[in-house]
C-alpha cells in the first residue's frame, strides 16, 4: 500500500497549478502573444492580427483578404466572452463585432484569424504523463419535436443543477444566444425537429454553457506518455 505521506500533491484553483509560472500564465492571456510564441516554435497556428475598437473597418477588410470563415475574440479574454467563431461572410462579421462590442469586454483589442474546424480538447499532463483529458462541447440542446427551445434551455439549466461544476455555469439567454439562433434561423419559440442538435453558442466554453465529456480511455495509447 503506497503511504499517503510518499505522495505527491499540487494544489489546483482554476485549472492552474504552481508548476505554471507567472510568465506562463501571462503569455497564455494574451493570445497574440501565445500565437507569436507558438509560431517561433515552428507550431502551425491561424493567420491573424490585433485590431483596436477604432479600427473596425480595417479588421472587415483584413478578413476581406486573408478570406472567410474567420474568428473575433478580444486579444486578452476569459469563459468564451465575447468570442465568435466560423464568421462565414463580410456582413456576419459586421453582425459579430456588433456582438463583441456589447460584450463584457467589447472596448478592449480583438483579434481577427482565420477559423480552423475542429474539436476542443484539454489535456492535463504532468510530467511525462497524461492525467486527464476531455473534450468540449459548445452549449446546445437537442429538438424532440415537442418543446420550444426555450424550454429545452430551461430542462438543460435544471438538469446542471444536478451538476456541482456546472451548477454556477447555466446557458446564458443574451445577445451571443440570439446571435447562434439567427444563423440557425430560430426563435426561442421555435420546435426543433426531434434528434436535430440546436447550438447556442459558436465557443466550446463550460462558462458560457457548454459541456465536457472524459476521453481519456478514447486517447491512442502513445498518446497517454510523453517519455
């Protein structure tokens, strides 16, 4: 039997760890400073650039030429806040930064790049070793051809109620859930088909409702090791 005083401990608050310095932690809050970091390395990451609110005209022809679909995110943000992503077209861009701006963090800089498909994984590893993984999801709720969506929104709150780490962290009714049922081409009253998967926000972000779900037994086995 392994004796508790031989073990190891770190104490986590917010996902971080004393192992992550105070520089680390400064270069993941900006991302152009991630992204720039990232590039040096040889990392491939998206085309993009910073925008201040005063140059919005510029950021629409900046995406004009590097070509859609693209994301807009404030350059230092947090929970998915003001984060729009697969923006298809000059005119949803227009729509997204109206959308930015009235975010929490609607007067700082944003970045416009390019959007890259994919899933959202996070990966713990410490060490040499993978010690949890998962994958997540943006916040939706699945039609059954009975219910509107905005009661598929309050059975999905009630049910991460049940949840001690969704509990604080509902889907939010706003302007980003207005904005997801537009492209959609619903209303809070609409009945979604049953088995049709509603998306209400476009950012894999438990804070903003979205869901995790654990991959690690899914993970290829060279994958769980570093060594």
């Amino acid at each position: 039997m392994t004796d508790p005083a031989s073990e190891k401990r770190l104490s986590f608050k917010w996902g971080r760890s004393p192992l992550a310095s105070g520089v680390a932690l400064s270069i993941c809050s900006y991302k152009e400073a991630t992204r720039r970091l990232l590039q040096r390395i040889d990392v491939p990451v998206p085309q993009g650039r910073v925008f201040s609110t005063a140059d919005r005209e510029l950021a629409i022809e900046y995406a004009d030429r590097i070509g859609y679909p693209v994301v807009c995110k404030p350059v230092a943000g947090l929970r998915g806040i003001g984060v729009v992503a697969n923006i298809q077209s000059r005119d949803d861009l227009q729509d997204a930064l109206e959308l930015y701006q009235q975010s929490e963090l609607g007067d700082d800089d944003f970045v416009i790049e390019d959007h890259v498909p994919g899933e959202d994984y996070r990966i713990v590893v410490i060490g040499d070793e993978v010690v949890a993984s998962v994958v997540r999801a943006p916040a939706s709720v699945t039609g059954d051809g009975v219910h509107t969506v905005a009661d598929l929104i309050e059975y999905k709150n009630r049910a991460r109620q049940d949840n001690p780490h969704l509990s604080s962290r509902p889907i939010k009714v706003g302007e980003s859930l207005q904005y997801q049922l537009n492209l959609a081409g619903l209303t809070y009253s609409s009945v979604p088909e049953a088995g049709r998967t509603v998306l209400l926000a476009n950012s894999a972000n438990l804070s903003q409702g979205g869901d995790s779900f654990e991959i690690a037994d899914e993970m290829h086995p060279p994958s769980r090791s570093l060594r």
